[in-house]
C-alpha cells in the first residue's frame, strides 16, 4: 500500500473516531439498550464506533451474553437491591465464559 493509501486510510479512521462517542460513553449506551430504545442516529454512531474499537465490540457480545444468560434462567429481578450476590461457583462459571469469548 503507498504512503499516500495509508495516510488517507488513517484519516478516515481518525474521522469516524471523531464523530463516534468515546469508550465511557459506548459503555453507559450499550447498558441503557436493555431499558429503552436509541434513536436511529445514536445506533448508527455506536455501530461505527463498533466497527472502530474491538475493545468496545467484546465488551457489548459479553453484555448480551450476561442479559439473554438472565434472560434464560427465567427469574425476575427486577426487584433486587445490591445485597444480592452470586455464588462462588457461578461467579466461577461466568468468569470462565467470558474469558472464552474471542475477538473476531
């Protein structure tokens, strides 16, 4: 690839870095999508900040991961305060899926 290429690939990448949220922010999204719906402009920077930060990408697969795994078991808890915990062996468990999750 000539100088020029890459120069001009980085520019891009710099662009839609620029117009995207940074990490913090993707973090407080990707939680508040389970509550309430984005609008279609967020959904499109979260996406392109997808495409971006492969960092942020894992993070929200290990996110649906943990929400459709609550999801599944079927319980509602919608009522729990901060005094519940998981067990040992669950903590265990979970510890051990996530880190099985590769980056594409």
């Amino acid at each position: 690839m000539t100088a020029l290429l890459k120069w001009l690939r980085w520019r891009v990448i710099l662009l839609f870095a620029a117009l995207t949220p940074p990490c913090r922010q993707i973090v407080r999204l990707a939680s508040s999508r389970y509550e309430q719906p984005l609008g279609p402009w967020t959904r499109l920077r979260l996406r392109v900040h997808l495409g971006i930060c492969r960092a942020c990408e894992r993070y929200l697969r290990q996110l649906d991961l943990l929400h459709e795994a609550a999801r599944q078991s079927g319980e509602n808890y919608s009522d729990c305060r901060h005094g519940v915990r998981l067990g040992d062996e669950a903590k265990v468990r979970l510890k051990s899926r996530l880190r099985c999750e590769r980056v594409g």
